[in-house]
C-alpha cells in the first residue's frame, strides 16, 4: 500500500460525534428532525452578531476586490494584527506587539502549529492535556511527533487535579494544553487552579532546566455565564502561547478565523514567534482567509447572543439535576458533562438513543462513564427533549 496508513485510519474512521450526527440525519428523514434530540455537534446555534453580516456586505460593496481576495502577508495583515494586539492589552494589559500575532484558520490550525513549532522532531517529547479534553488533541500532538500524556481531573468539579499534574511532567513534558471554558465539561479553571498549574510549571522547567510551553486553547473565552472570570494565562505564565478562534465567540466556525498570540515575556519570544512562523509554513497555514481578517478588524468588540445558551444551560441543569442526573454546572462553553446512569457510556447512549436522545460518550475524552450534551442548538429543542431525558432516568430507578 503506497500510501500513509496512519493519515488513511484518520481519514477512513470518523470521529464518533460525526457518527451520531450522520446518523442524526438518517433519523430525522425517517421521523422528522422536531422528533430527533440531537445534542451531537459543537456547532453554534445562534447566528453571527448583525454588524458582522453588514460588514462582510460593506466590505464587498466598497472595497478594492483584488485587494480584499489578495494575499495578504503570510503571518496576517498587519492592520489586522494591530487591532488585535491592541484589544488584547486593552483588555489584559499584556503589552503585546502585532508582530506577535499570527493570523490562522481557527484553533485547529493554531493549535497545529504551535505543537509544530514547540515539538521537536524524532524527539522523545511528551504534551499533557487535562481529562476531559477535545479529541482533536490527540491528532495535533501525534502529527506534530509528540506523545499524548493525559492527566485525570479532580472528581466532580473536573478542575485540574494538580498533584497528579505534577506526577505527569518529567524531563521530556514540553508542552501544556489548556482548554478553558472546558470542551466538553463547560468548566471554566477557577484563578485558584490556574496559579497552582503555572507554580508547578516553573517549579518543574527550573528542575528540568528547560522550558515547559502552555498552550492556552481559548475558543470559548468569550461564553461564559453570570460574569465569570477566565483567567488570562500570559499574566500568569510567561511562557505562555495563546489559540484564539472566532468559531464561537462570533458564530462563525465555516469562516475559519483566528489568531495565536506570543507572550511578550517569554524568553526568545521573537524567536518563538519565527518558528510559530516557520511552523505555519511548513504546515500551509500561511495568509488565514483575507476577507475575514477585515471583518474582524472591524468587528473586534462584537458578541454574540450568549444569553441564549445560557437559558438552554439552566434548562438543561435544572431539569436533569432534578431528574437524578449528576453533572457539574457548566460556567461556560456550550456543554454538559452528564454522569452516564450505568458505568458503560456507550450502553446509556443506546439507551438514550432508543428515546431520540442523541449525546456522545466521552471515553475518547479522556473520562470513562460519561456523556457529552451540546446545548447550542434551539431552546425548542431542549424543552421538547426534557421528557425524554426524564423517561430516561425512570427506566434506571
Ligand atoms: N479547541 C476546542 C476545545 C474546540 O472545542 C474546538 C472546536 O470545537 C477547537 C479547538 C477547534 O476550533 P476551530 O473551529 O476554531 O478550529
């Protein structure tokens, strides 16, 4: 066979959450898609802020058309790189430059490129992520030549379990992933945590006398609930890269829009910064889609309406908490991380699936026995599945 078997196993097996949603569809040609509970995909229900859609339109209207489709420089425009450098300091008075930032396609692709930019190749070097954690973590380590070490959560609250953390760093850990708000518990990591994970990270670079590099995953920085704080990791560790995506934060996932952004702090950041470069590259992420970058130049204090995943939360919460699930209350995101009522997650997800509940166990996430519910869907929806979720939990009593 003349060709990568590794790269035709990821290509020819789908991911189970694009198993559940194909089936998804299946079901609802067969009865009705009001009729099917589908809780499968991450995809943003609400739409794009109004002022981004008449941007785009604007932009295509008055604009240069050779220019707004041009190239522009492969690490993103520099007009575009200052606006975002500047909200960035605005906001957590980092003191970034825009020659720090690096334009991308979204999270996946900065995450890929900085696992590509940190890792070296036939090394021996090692990434932790935190149970539970995105899937895709395991592609991006592996494809950039690393080894996936995964530390397990505190029970209940799933913050990070710092003792067992620090268990998991030897002289090989090079890099540190952090995804909060989390997907696919919707936990966002109290300050508390975050101080506690960045003292072992320097305890442990200065024992290993080399750089442990924190790789901050932040698609969801923007969708939290009741005023919670997410920590800004560069103000806690300077080693510190930020993925920034505007898949969710502005509803625009099939745009695929985003940045990374050095820590002005790190040591040789500029250095860094080139290789992120270099990474970008060797990969083809060079020059992330123009037309975006001009929207988010001129939509960069827009929102979306993040209060109706927050009335989809509480609907969620209530009912099921009242039903006899256990789930930690999610403080963003657009998750819940619900205890499967039998020690299997794929026998509770048959058995949901025979009540048109379509959730998706999370063994692949790194925690055996639960079930991930994306609420970003219809608030219709969640309500039309509540007696199924309570049907469900009476068939276990
Ligand atoms: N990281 C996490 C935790 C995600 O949940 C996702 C998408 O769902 C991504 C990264 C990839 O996001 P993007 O669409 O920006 O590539």
């Amino acid at each position: 066979m003349g060709y990568n078997q590794k790269m035709f196993g990821l290509g020819s097996k789908r991911s189970i959450i694009r198993e559940i949603f194909e089936y998804s569809k299946t079901r609802a040609a067969e009865i009705g898609a009001e009729n099917v509970y589908d809780f499968s995909l991450g995809n943003p229900s609400v739409p794009a802020p109004k002022e981004v859609n008449e941007t785009i339109a604007n932009l295509l209207e008055t604009e240069n058309s050779v220019l707004l489709h041009g190239y522009t420089s492969a690490q993103g425009d520099a007009g575009v790189r200052k606006v975002i450098a500047d909200r960035i300091n605005d906001k957590f008075g980092v003191g970034i430059s825009p020659n720090l930032i690096y334009m991308t396609c979204g999270a996946a692709a900065s995450l890929s490129i900085c696992l590509k930019a940190v890792i070296e190749e036939n090394s021996a070097d090692e990434c932790i992520v935190f149970a539970p954690f995105f899937t895709e973590y395991r592609v991006f380590i592996e494809n950039a030549g690393g080894k996936i070490v995964v530390s397990k959560p505190m029970e209940k609250t799933f913050q990070i379990d710092i003792a067992d953390f620090e268990n998991k760093i030897n002289e090989n850990t090079k890099a540190v992933i952090v995804n909060s708000p989390n997907n696919p518990s919707g936990v966002v990591y109290s300050e508390e945590t975050v101080k506690a994970l960045c003292e072992v990270l320097r305890r442990k670079s200065e024992e290993y006398g080399k750089v442990i590099y924190l790789i901050a995953d932040e698609p969801y920085r923007e969708l939290v609930y009741s005023g919670v704080d997410v920590p800004y990791l560069m103000n806690y560790y300077d080693n510190t890269l930020v993925c920034y995506s505007y898949s969710k934060s502005l509803s625009l996932p099939g745009e695929r829009i985003g940045y990374i952004a050095v820590c002005p702090k790190m040591e040789e950041c500029v250095n860094i910064y080139l290789t992120v470069c270099g990474a970008g590259r060797s990969l083809g992420y060079v020059c992330a889609p123009s037309l975006f970058q001009q929207v988010i130049a001129r939509c960069i204090d827009a929102k979306v309406n993040v209060e109706a995943y927050k009335e989809n939360r509480d609907l969620l919460y209530d009912n099921l908490t009242a039903y006899g699930y256990e789930c930690v209350k999610p403080d963003g995101a657009f998750y819940l991380f619900v205890k499967a009522l039998e020690d299997d997650a794929y026998a509770f997800f048959e058995k949901a699936k025979a009540h048109e509940i379509l959730v998706v166990p999370c063994d692949d996430f790194g925690v055996e026995g639960y079930v991930r519910i994306a609420y970003c869907t219809d608030k219709s929806r969640v309500e039309g599945a509540l007696p199924a979720f309570k049907a469900l939990a009476e068939e276990y009593k």
